[in-house]
C-alpha cells in the first residue's frame, strides 16, 4: 500500500479518498454513496479500528473519489495513521498516512537527497521539490540546499514557505511554462529562478493575494514575474528580475509594494519592445531601478517602465530609476524612460526619481518621461530628466496629453504644458508619497537636493 502523504499531528485535514468502485464489475465508480462518520474507521499504529471523531460526511469530489475531513483528535498520534472505508455495493477502500510531529514545519531538498527519506533534515533530505510540496502541510517551509533543480514548481493552494540556502547557489531552472507558479499566501525566499522556455514566466502569480518574493534573481524569457488577473497584496523585495519582454509585468497589481529592486529587459524576445517594466493597477515603489535596453536591430522601443493602457492606474514611486537606450545603429524605434499612455485614469505621484533615455547610432527619438492620456495626472517633485538622440529629437518632458505639475525637478527640453511650481506643492507631495510609504511600513529615504 503506497504512502497516500504526511499529515500534521493534532491539525484538521480534509483528505481525498477513493476511488469507490462497484463491487461486482469493479471498475464502474460510484458517485452516489453516503459515507458518514461511522463509515469512516481508522487506526492508529496498528491499533483497533474506530470510527473517525469528526462528525462531517463524507462528500463525492469526482469520477468516485471523496473529500473526508478529519480533526485534530482523528490526527493526534504521530506515526501511521491507516483509513478503511467498507461501503455496501462498493470494494473496500484504502489508505496510509505518516502522521508528523506538531512541530515539524520544516522540510529540506538536497542535490543528495531521495524522496524516499523523510525530508526532516538536511541528512535525511528529499530530492525534489515537488515531492517536498506534496508531503508538506498548509503553511509549512521548504528549505532548498545548493544546487540546480530543473522542475517546474507548483505550490497548489498551502500557502508554502520556499526558501533557498543562497540566493545564487540554489536554482530553479524550467524549460517549459513559469520555473514557479505561485500561490495566494505563499512566500519565495533566497533563490535563483530561470524560465527559458520559448515563451516562460519566471514566476508567475494568477490573481493571487498576499504572496512575498524577497531577495531572488529570476529570469524568464517573456517576463521576470507576472500579475495574470488581479492580484492583491503582494510584496517584491530586493530582487534582481530580467528578461527579453519585460523585466516585470505588474500591469494585475493592486496595493502592492515593490522595494529595492532592479528590473531589466534587453529586448530579445523576437520583435517585442524591452520594457524593464509594465505596470498598472495601484501600488507603492520605492529605491528600485527599471530599464529597457534595445541593442539589436528594431523598429520597436526601448522603455525604463511602459504602462498597461486597459485599467485605471494609480502608482506611488519614491527614489527610483527610470532608464531607456537604444543603440544599434539600424534601429528607429525610440526610447522611453517613463510612457504614460492609454484613456484609461491615470494618476502617477513621483519623489526624488531619475529620467532617462539615450539613442545612440540610430534614428529614434529619445523621451526620458512622454505623457499621453488625456485622463493623466501627473506630479513630480524633486526630480531629475534626461535625454539625448543622435539623430532624432530628444525631449527630458514631453506631454501629448493630460496634466503634468513638476516642482523643484530638473530638465532642459520639454513639449506640452507643463505646470512648474515651486512653493507648496514640495511639501504637498512629499507629504502625500511620506504617507503612502509610512503606511505599508517603507522607511523614508531623505531627498536629494537639485542644484
């Protein structure tokens, strides 16, 4: 009888049991049983049958497997738990669990290891990180031991701690679809992540809630890491990400913070722009670098940040980088340190921030902050812009459409109107982006003065 996984002592669990076949062609599985709590017996360590404690039936899930719950008085013996279920017009079922100390939340992957042991220690370490995820319990840690570990991972819905021993040494390396596809309540610690699939996430987040990525360089073909739908509360903390598209497509983020981090796309990815990010929804940045560079040959653009142009958008950013370049001499399209884009509302607070954007060789124009969306409105406060273009036209501000207000910022060349102030509105917008900050727990970077 094979192993069905590990449970924690004395916590609830809802396991899956079955399949119920017919009893005389024993392939015919039945979806219509009653299963109450007297059907439900278990054993402990080899001990007498009893009926399970918890009071609630068993229901059908599909294809005649059941979901069975179990309390904490069903779970409080450490060792084998063994669960028998004899229904009238059904076979017999089945099933073996290890019950696992309270206190083990820990569970170790190692080059060395084998998913056979018990993945309790580094000694007695498991192979996989998949196995690691399937023996784990809702709220347990992976701990990941040196080295590459080419699978794609998959945390399901437990709400898992994924942490690595080095953030360069331990690496999750996937050929096909996200290296990691997380989950709402999950945490990823410490690692390396590579997705070099044709068209491969990194790590990936489907409107998830409450997920932390700190301290990891990741690296996907199209996208270093992705919000795909809306995804709510989630932390990104001094992480290196990179890829060909976007270096981080956060367009599904809301009341996200995003801190010490660096973004970078160079534009390889067949004929896509290299934008270091996308972005929208509503989130807070701080102290965090976004650069597109295009060194091949293209008619597309280059972007420190460009912005999803379908949903209302409104950002936070505080010393932080923008940086754009083009470079290769048969390229036209242009460079873009900030685009702000789309008829969608728009709002878009900046302290202490840097623009930038450089063509060198080739023809495109150079834009280190272009706004065009007539539902913009844009405040600017004790920044720096910067342009230049070989060739073309080169702009530090340059507004199409929407309302831009700058006080104590720096720039030379600029189109559109441009509202300067430099009494009041400092203090009003440091306050406001101090607020934000102070809220989600951000220290306060001093300003930089402007000569």
């Amino acid at each position: 009888m094979a192993l069905g996984g590990f449970l924690r002592q004395s916590t609830a669990v809802d396991i899956l049991i079955g399949p119920f076949l017919d009893e005389d062609d024993g392939k015919t599985a039945e979806t219509g049983l009653t299963l109450s709590q007297a059907d439900v017996k278990l054993s402990k360590n080899g001990q007498a049958l009893a009926q399970k404690n918890d009071v609630t039936a068993a229901t059908h899930d599909s294809d005649g497997y059941y979901n069975c719950e179990l309390d904490a008085t069903d779970t409080d013996t450490v060792g084998q738990l063994t669960v028998i279920v004899h229904e009238s017009g059904a076979l017999p079922v089945r099933h073996e669990y290890q019950v696992v100390a309270e206190n083990v939340h820990e569970w170790h992957v190692a080059k060395t290891g084998n998913d056979g042991n018990s993945g309790h220690s580094f000694e007695d370490a498991l192979l996989t990180v998949s196995q690691a995820i399937t023996n784990a319990a809702h709220g347990d840690t992976i701990i990941l031991w040196p080295g590459t570990y080419s699978e794609g991972i998959n945390f399901g819905d437990k709400e898992l701690n994924l942490k690595g021993k080095h953030h360069t040494k331990c690496l999750i390396s996937a050929t096909d679809g996200p290296a990691i596809s997380a989950d709402s309540g999950d945490s990823i610690e410490n690692l390396a992540v590579y997705a070099v699939g044709a068209s491969s996430y990194g790590i990936s987040l489907y409107s998830d809630s409450f997920v932390k990525i700190r301290h990891c360089k990741i690296f996907g073909r199209t996208d270093g890491i992705v919000t795909v739908g809306v995804c709510t509360d989630v932390l990104i903390e001094r992480c290196t990400c990179s890829s060909g598209y976007d270096g981080v497509n956060l367009s599904g983020l809301l009341r996200g913070v995003v801190k010490s981090s660096t973004f970078y796309s160079d534009g390889s990815y067949g004929t896509a722009p290299a934008r270091g990010g996308y972005l929208g929804g509503n989130a807070v940045y701080d102290n965090c670098l976004f650069e597109g560079e295009k060194t091949i040959s293209s008619s597309v653009g280059a972007y420190g940040v460009s912005n999803w142009t379908n949903a209302a958008m409104n950002l936070c950013f505080h010393n932080t980088t923008f940086r754009a370049s083009q470079s290769h001499a048969d390229s036209i399209g242009n460079a873009i340190g900030f685009h702000a884009g789309g008829s969608v509302s728009i709002q878009l607070t900046f302290a202490n921030c840097t623009f930038e954007a450089v063509v060198t060789n080739g023809d495109g124009d150079a834009y280190a902050f272009n706004l065009n969306s007539a539902g913009a409105k844009v405040v600017c406060e004790n920044c720096v812009f910067k342009s230049s273009s070989e060739n073309g036209t080169a702009y530090d501000i340059k507004v199409d459409a929407g309302s831009f207000v700058a006080s104590n910022c720096l720039y030379a060349t600029s189109s559109g109107t441009i509202t300067q102030m430099n009494t009041g509105w400092a203090a009003a917008a440091e306050t406001e982006c101090e607020n934000a900050l102070t809220a989600l727990d951000i220290e306060k970077i001093p300003p930089r003065s402007v000569q």
